[in-house]
C-alpha cells in the first residue's frame, strides 16, 4: 500500500489508484475471446476456400468425362463399321430416345470411314412417336448420305423397337430372337367397382365435356372408348405402312402377321420380317467388310444425370407450390 503524499502546501493527497486485480483479468478474457473469434473467421475461410476448390475439381471432373464420351473424328478416319446399340425402353427419357438416337445417327452418317451403319437391337418396344421420329431421320440420312444400314437383334426387336429395324435394308436375327409385335395398345386401370365397396366418392369438374377422357376414377363412357379405339387404329395402320414400305415384297403377309404377336427369329425370317441369320461381329466381317467397330451411341453422362435430378428436385418443390394456388390443367 502506497504512503500518503504531501504537498508543498502541506495538505495530504490520496495515494495514486491501481487497476484492480479484476479489470487486469477481464481484459485478458477479452483478448483471448477476440483472438479466438479472430481464428474462428481464418478457419471458417480456408473451409470456404477448400470447399470451393472441391466444387471446381468435381465441375473439372464432370466437364472430362462429357469430353471423354465424346467419339474422336480423328480417330475414326479409317474405313469401319459405324455402331449404335438401341437398348431398353424407347421413350424421351431414355437413352432410346430420339434426343440420343439422332445425334449418333447423324455422326455415324456423316463419318467418312463408316462404310455402314449397324443398328444393334434389344429392346421391347416403346412410344411410337419415338420411333417414328428416329426411322424418319434414318430414311433422310440414308438418302442424303447413300450409306445402308443393318439392324442386328439381340434378344428382343418388338413393337416400336421394329418400327425402327424396319428403316434398315437388311435385319439379322438369332433363331431364338423375339421379333415382330406389331400392334399398339393403350392400358390402364378402372377403381370405379372398388371405391363403390369402400365408400368414395369421386368428385371430378371439367371444362369441355371430354376432358375427363378415359378418367380411371369415373365409369367407362362408351363413347370415348370407341374414339380411343379408332386412335389406335390409326396408329396402328401407320405402323403397318411403314413396315409394308420398309420390307417390301420380302413379307410373307398371313392374318395373324399385323395382329400384335412376336416370333421367334427363325419364324420371323420365313415371315419376312426379317433377312437372316447374324451377329454384329459377323455382320461387319461379312457384309460390310469393316471388321473395325466403331461405337457412336451417346450416352447421358453423369453431368446431365445430376443436372436431371437435380431439376426434378427443384421440379417438384415449385410443383407443390404452384398446386396450392392453381387449378391443373391436365
């Protein structure tokens, strides 16, 4: 403890006043709590950093492997047969698709080295659409480019996948292929006995007297079914043109040949649905003579999967949104 101090006047001062213990300690507390908030900030930032840096090297990652699917005009230069597979389902969403189909058929074709083009076939069929679409595009390049195309079947050439197959000038098959299908159909499901049993009540408004068409809920109307069943024989005889224009005087036409039933491949070549018997390696060996096989399918790669899941996400979540403001209009 500090002595008091005396003036010169004689009077006594109050020693000079120390900090307290206390505020030595709160201002060590507050610096700490700075400098620890302070290196909070610098780790919160590198993570932001490194983050992005995950971002830019997974983005490099997916623009690679966009590039890589990609087929090399230089590295198909030299005389080949041009391949692309038509698997599974045809429909827009699927690699089946006219999105995909047409491209690789326009690359394919405008390839100088590819001496032919080999549609490899396994798929049960699918949209009509589709499928007129794509054998559309196959008469237009096969006149624009003078180059013929031959359709392989694996397993399975049905329906629509046939309605394509038809565009080719020669179809091989194994004897043990499903081919043929030729038919369109239209499915669905009546609840109308089953809601009576539970006690629900369907409750359906519309504007037009039609637009309940082949509603699942409400009782089957006469009239619309037997519109529904002369859309599809419309289809239906478009399908059997483009078959009858494709094949020619090889179809050995019966009663049965336009009804909707597959055959086995050997069935089929006696039909004249289809030429003979092949494999793709011996197609391109044997009648091509380009034993080389180039793949132009394009495949959606893991890019535009994400970008597709993504946009559904989004998709759905502005869905739900705008029904709770809107009628639908379906």
């Amino acid at each position: 403890m500090q002595d008091p101090v005396q003036d010169s006047a004689g009077s006594v001062s109050p020693p000079a006043s120390t900090p307290p213990a206390d505020a030595s300690w709160e201002r060590k507390t507050l610096e700490r709590l700075a400098f620890a908030a302070l290196e909070e900030q610098r780790a919160a930032r590198r993570w932001k950093v490194r983050i992005r840096l995950l971002w830019l090297a997974l983005l490099a990652v997916l623009l690679w492997m966009v590039y890589r699917e990609m087929p090399d005009s230089a590295s198909v230069s030299t005389p080949h047969t041009a391949l692309i597979e038509i698997r599974g389902e045809i429909a827009a969403d699927t690699e089946a698709s006219s999105q995909f189909l047409l491209g690789s058929l326009r690359s394919a074709f405008e390839d100088k080295g590819a001496k032919a083009v080999v549609l490899l076939i396994n798929s049960p069929g699918g949209s009509p659409v589709q499928a007129g679409i794509i054998n559309d595009e196959i008469h237009r390049l096969k006149k624009l480019h003078g180059k013929p195309v031959y359709a392989v079947v694996e397993e399975t050439c049905a329906s629509a996948a046939y309605y394509i197959a038809a565009a080719a000038d020669r179809i091989y098959v194994d004897k043990a292929s499903i081919v043929g299908s030729i038919g369109v159909l239209m499915d669905g499901f009546g609840f109308t006995g089953l809601m009576d049993k539970v006690g629900v009540e369907r409750r359906l408004l519309t504007a037009g007297a039609n637009k309940g068409f082949l509603d699942p809920f409400s009782p089957q109307n006469a009239t619309h079914r037997a519109y529904a069943q002369e859309m599809l024989n419309e289809i239906h005889a478009q399908f059997i043109a483009v078959v009858r224009t494709g094949r020619g005087d090889r179809l050995k036409e019966t009663p049965e040949l336009f009804s909707g039933l597959a055959w086995s491949g050997q069935k089929a070549i006696q039909l004249g649905l289809a030429d003979d018997f092949g494999s793709l390696d011996q197609v391109a060996r044997e009648v091509v003579k380009a034993e080389d096989i180039i793949d132009y399918t394009q495949h959606e790669n893991v890019a535009s999967r994400l970008a597709k899941r993504f946009g559904a996400g989004v998709g759905e979540s502005a869905m739900h949104l705008m029904q709770r403001a809107v009628p639908a209009l379906r």
